[in-house]
C-alpha cells in the first residue's frame, strides 16, 4: 500500500511537471488592454506592469487614446515570446514584432505566447516620452 501510494504520488508529480501540450497558438486568450497614452495623462503606458505567464495566449489591445504619436518597445521581451499575429486596421500580420507604433485614436490587437520567464522593460522610444513617464514592466512567470 505504501508502494503504491509512493508510485501514485510520483506519477502525479511527473504529471504536473509538465507544461503544455498541444497547439498553444489555438488556446482561448487572455485579454489585455493597454493604453499607450490616456485621455487624463498623454505620457502613460497603462497598465505600467504586465504580468503574464508563460504558455498562455495573450491577446493585448494596444490603444492611444492621447493627442500624440506613441509606440511600444521592449526588446528584450520580444525575443522570448510567440507572435501568432497582430490585428490593425483590417490587416493580420505575422511574424516576429520589434516595435508597435500609435497615431492618436489607432489601436491594434497583438497575439502572443510567451516562452521565457523574465522581468523585461517597457517603454515608448519617442524622444522624451520615456523621460515624461512612458515606461513600464513585464514580468512573465
Ligand atoms: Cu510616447
């Protein structure tokens, strides 16, 4: 019986241990919505820290709602994750995303597995946006 028990609890933790299986890209995202610029405050990335895991599908929904042009950067990040595709404007596009630029009132939706766990920065590159407040985290655990 203790054998058993012991062989049990193995199996069971083998179990758990692993991670995924099957198509990730085809999962039911997880919804995030992103202000690159506010109506109250030009210079924010909202939320300032994301925090994902890794394996999901995430769907964030990039949206200035400032008077100004902004963009999302974080390169580091981007090197250790899945895109499937980004949403804009009518347009799918697919492949490897470095940067995700904003005119005021545009918005695009981005889908993407994250693969490595990591504390990675956030920012907009524009000159002084960064400066003004326009960072942030994403934690991928
Ligand atoms: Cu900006």
């Amino acid at each position: 019986m203790k054998k058993a028990i012991v062989m049990l609890a193995a199996v069971l933790l083998s179990a758990s241990m692993v991670w995924a299986a099957g198509d990730l890209s085809r999962q039911k995202s997880v919804d995030l919505r992103v202000l690159l610029g506010a109506k109250d405050a030009e210079m924010v990335i909202r939320p300032k820290t994301w925090n994902l895991e890794t394996g999901k599908l995430y769907k964030v929904t990039l949206v200035n709602e400032g008077k100004v042009k902004h963009e999302w950067v974080a390169p580091e990040f981007t090197l250790t994750i899945w895109t499937r595709k980004v949403e804009v404007g009518g347009a799918e596009i697919k492949g490897i995303i470095n940067e995700i630029e904003l005119q005021p009132g545009a918005k695009a939706d981005w889908y993407f597995v994250p693969i490595r766990t990591g504390t990675f920065d956030m920012a907009c590159e524009i000159e002084g946006h960064k400066e003004a407040g326009m960072v942030g985290k994403v934690v991928v655990k």
